[in-house]
C-alpha cells in the first residue's frame, strides 16, 4: 500500500495495516466500555487544489 502512505503524506517508516477480526466472540467474553472520540478530536483535514 504504498500510494496510500504517499497520498496521505506518511513518512517512509510508517505502513497501512488492516486488522479484521472474524468470528464470534467466547461467551465469556468482555470488553470495556469505551466512548466515541467526536470527528474533530481524531481527523486531520488538507486543503487541496480544485480538481480541473
């Protein structure tokens, strides 16, 4: 995946990974609440040249 590391300006070091859990969970399985972050907290937004 290197053109995405190019299109979203990442630095050589860093890879795209995809994680994709399959299954079902055990049924003693548990996770810990967690809260949404809002859009603002975890996005980064580029101004880009109008496309002709």
């Amino acid at each position: 995946m290197k053109f995405l590391g190019e299109l979203l300006g990442r630095p050589k070091n860093e890879t795209a990974v995809l994680l994709f859990p399959v299954g079902y969970p055990a049924d003693d399985a548990r996770a810990p609440k967690l809260e949404r972050k809002c859009v603002e907290e975890i996005s980064v937004w580029f101004d880009t040249p109008e496309r002709a």
